[in-house]
C-alpha cells in the first residue's frame, strides 16, 4: 500500500480537486489501515481485511467518522481497480452502521449577536488592538452573514466580493461556483476593514489576513471563534461551521424556502439542508411541551 497511497492522494488533489482536509483525512485514514493489515500485499487486500479494520475503528471512532474511514477506503481502492493494482474491489459487501443524526448545534440570534460584538467590546476594554478588533467582526460577520464555511473564508479575495449588491462569489465543495449574499453588516465591516488597515490592498488580495499581512489558516479561524466565544461568555463547544448551522438555523426559522437556503449553502442534496428543519421542529415540540396543559 505504501507506494499506491501517495499517488492517490495526489490524485484527489489535483485531478478531483478535493479539500486539503479531505486528502489529509483521507491519508490519515489510509495510513491506519496500512498499519492495521500489517504486511498483507495491495492485492491481497480482501473484504475480510476491510471489516476487521472497520470493526476496530468502531471501538475507536463516532458512527459519522466511520463513514469517512470507509469513503476513504472506497475511493482508494476504486483508483487501484483503475489502475491495475488490484483485480476486485475489497469493499464490495461493505455494510456499516447508520451514522447517528443528533440535531446540529446552533446558536440564538440573542447569543449570535452576542458574539458578533465580542470583538467591539474587547477593544473598549483593552483586549484587542483596533486591527484584530476590526479583523475579527468581519470574520464573525462573514461566516454568519454569509453561511460560509471555514475554508472558503479563507479562500475569499477582494475581486469575489460585489460591494454594490453585497455578494459574494464563493468557490465551495467539489470545486462548485455559488452566489453569497453577505449582509449589509458584513459588507459594512469590509470596506471599514480595507479603507482604515489595508487601503493598498488589490482585487487579488486576500481579505481575511494577520497582522503581517499574510493569509490566515483555518486552524487560526477557529482559534479566534473560540477566543471571542470566551469573551461573550458562549458555549465553547461552538464551532466556526456551528455558525453556519446557525444562519440556516435563522433563516429557516423566519420562512426562507429550504430549496433557497439549500442553494445558499452549496448543499449538493436536499436532504443535507432537511436536518436544519428537524432543529426548529425540537424548538416547537420543546415550546408545547413547557406550554401546553395536556402535553
């Protein structure tokens, strides 16, 4: 497996241009399979072999994190078949558990504005410098302004953002172009951002940067959500993609149509967006459970 494993992940890369993430879980995935069959060749590799190691990963691994394990497993040995590598699919047969479906963590619009001036407030007390300060509300400010997720914040320039219409155009999963609207308050605190900290900034700059001018990574996302959760006094358990359930959250909740708010997400299938109505029908059911006098 050793020498099939790189090529694979160079393949996802550059020809299935897949996330970073997905190829770094993906070879993570891979490298504790090859550790798990020992010495056993590439196309000795049997169904049996599959299971054993998926049968071990229950022990170790959520139900939704064994479906990754296994997507990434079909994936590589369909590039093997392709190949010549082997001669049958070792995860044709392959049966997993139903991955749990726990309702996704959201916040309030009360705890969502909260949070969104955590970084004004830290800079009336001293926390922040102006930069971080304002750099930090237009993090907050884009990713529930406009749903998006972590990597494609990140990924965004100037030229992607239309500051007339306030939308942006945003590269997402599998390589697939969508439209954002961002939100009056977003685009507010880009161009607040740019004219006072980066008025040299071009088309092709990014606008999420540090204070050398440099992107920041989507580890440091995460760090700076978690940081200004701390100073709103939030839940910490709430990531930067708990925003986005967050905005679908809100929207939904205020009529939006779920096919909109599907293609506001970049959601592939509807039924990716249909969990987001399963929240507000526990808010519901939680409402005439603690209301109604026969409930």
């Amino acid at each position: 497996m050793d020498t099939a494993i790189e090529p694979f992940l160079n393949y996802l890369k550059t020809q299935r241009r897949f996330s970073p993430y997905t190829v770094r879980n993906y070879g993570q995935a891979l490298e504790r399979f090859r550790r798990h069959v020992g010495e056993v060749a590439l196309g000795a590799l049997r169904l049996e072999h599959v299971r054993s190691y998926m049968v071990w990963a229950q022990g170790h691994y959520v139900r939704k994190s064994l479906g990754h394990q296994a997507s990434a497993l079909r994936h590589f040995f369909q590039f093997c078949l392709e190949r010549g590598w082997v001669t049958q699919l070792p995860t044709t047969g392959l049966v997993l558990p139903k991955p749990d479906k726990g309702l996704p963590l959201f916040l309030s619009i009360q705890q969502m504005e909260a949070l969104l001036q955590a970084p004004r407030r830290a800079l009336e007390t001293g926390r922040l410098s102006p930069f971080f300060a304002f750099r930090d509300r237009l993090i907050l400010e884009i990713l529930y302004g406009g749903g998006l997720r972590v990597s494609e914040l990140v990924a965004l320039r100037y030229q992607d953002v239309d500051s007339q219409t306030g939308i942006a155009t945003v590269l997402g999963k599998g390589n697939k172009q969508r439209l954002c609207p961002l939100g009056v308050a977003a685009v507010q605190a880009l161009l607040a951002f740019r004219r006072r900290f980066v008025p040299e900034a071009t088309p092709e700059s990014p606008i999420i940067i540090g204070d050398h001018r440099k992107p920041l990574s989507p580890r440091n996302i995460q760090l700076i959500v978690k940081k200004h959760l701390r100073y709103a006094g939030l839940p910490s358990d709430i990531t930067p993609h708990k925003l986005r359930h967050s905005y679908a959250t809100h929207l939904l909740d205020n009529d939006a149509p779920l096919r909109i708010v599907q293609e506001l997400l970049g959601h592939a299938s509807l039924a990716s967006t249909q969990i987001y109505t399963h929240v507000g029908m526990a808010r519901l059911q939680a409402v005439y459970m603690a209301s109604h006098p026969r409930a």
